[in-house]
C-alpha cells in the first residue's frame, strides 16, 4: 500500500472529488481536469483542458483549491 505523501497534491484532491461524486456530493463540475499548479506544465494542462470544455480544478501545494471554468463562446 502506498503513502498517502507520494500522491501529489491533486491526486489526492480528485481521489476525494471521486468518493464525494459516488456519494452525489461532488463539489466539482462534472467534466473536471485536476492539475497541480506547481507542475512546469500547469499551464499548458489548463490550456489543454479548457480547449475541450473541460473546468480546471488547480491544486497547489497545501491542498487549497481554486476552479477554472472554461468561457463559451457564442
């Protein structure tokens, strides 16, 4: 079984949105891309996700949060 520590910080936070989501209580939308803000790719991951109207759930190192919503265009 491996540490909960070796798992980053958004891992841990879409594993929970997972059990929440089981439960009917996800606190997320639906189509949820979960990306650590501290990772050099960050950017480039939200990017990817709001390209395919995906919300962004960005994870910084103490766990907070913080969601991106992709704007519709008309």
């Amino acid at each position: 079984m491996s540490c909960d520590k070796e798992r980053s910080p958004a891992a841990r936070v879409m594993d929970e949105a997972m059990e929440l989501a089981i439960e009917g209580r996800s606190p997320y939308p639906e189509r949820t891309a979960f990306v650590d803000a501290d990772t050099a790719s960050a950017g480039r991951l939200i990017r990817f996700a709001a390209d395919e109207g995906f919300s962004v759930v960005l994870v910084s190192p103490d766990g907070s949060t913080q969601v991106l919503t992709p704007a519709v265009n008309p």
